[in-house]
C-alpha cells in the first residue's frame, strides 16, 4: 500500500454551506494516477466542518444554513462559551455534528461520488478565514 498525503488551505469563504470539491481536485492531481484507493479529508478546525451531499441545486446547501441555524441558535441563554462572538458556541456544535472529515472510494482515477454528490465546507462562522485541510490518497 502506498499514501500520498498533502496539507493546504482553502481561501476565506462567508458563512454558510460551499461546494469545494474542484477546489480539493485542483490540488490533488495525484488522485489521477490511482486505480484503486481510498481519499481521506480531514479539516484542522473546530468551528467548520466537511460533508458530502447535493452539488446540483443551490437551494440545498441554503436550506442547510437555515437548518442549521434554526436547529443551533446564536445568543442561547445557556452557553458559557460566548467571549469570541454569538456566533462562535453555535459553530463548534455544528462542526461537531457534521464532523472533521470525510472518506471517498478512488476509481480509475476520480474520486467515486454519485452523480449528484459534492464536498462541502461548511463555514459556521461570521469571518471564519482561510481553512487548513489535510488530505490522505491510500493505495
């Protein structure tokens, strides 16, 4: 078994659920060497997250931000944690709901999605910055 594994940022996105999964691509031209594998993404954050779901229609990743936020409120009475910001506590339970990481089969050099799936950063900060993923090719 061989590994590849490669640590880069993503530029600053605004709030919200974005589809990167060219902007992954571009900086993994080794993907298409491999037959048979595995990638892993990780995200070196806590207050955003990785997934996978619809990259066709928009209005999906929007009804994720209205989800989110309905089901996750800025400014609950019950946070302790609120010296970075209202928008901070909320942050950290969303990317712990989402999760850090994710896995995608290699076939025959692409990542083996289904027709309609895409990796998402999702952004549960206001001004979240740039983010620092590391991304492992097994194979």
């Amino acid at each position: 078994m061989t590994s590849i594994q490669k640590s880069f940022s993503l530029p600053a996105f605004s709030r919200g659920f974005h589809l990167i999964t060219d902007l992954v691509l571009q900086e993994l031209p080794e993907i298409k060497e491999v037959n048979s594998g595995l990638f892993q993404l990780f995200i070196k954050h806590t207050s955003a997250s990785l997934t996978i779901n619809e990259n066709a229609d928009p209005t999906v990743r929007m009804d994720f931000e209205s989800h989110f936020n309905h089901s996750v409120p800025e400014s609950a009475p019950y946070y302790k944690h609120t010296y970075e910001g209202p928008d901070d506590m909320p942050a950290h339970i969303k990317a712990s709901l989402l999760g850090n990481s994710i896995s995608i089969p290699i076939t025959d050099g692409h990542l083996n999605l289904g027709t309609w799936q895409g990796i998402y950063l999702c952004e549960h900060r206001d001004y979240g910055g740039s983010r620092k993923l590391v991304a492992t090719i097994l194979s």
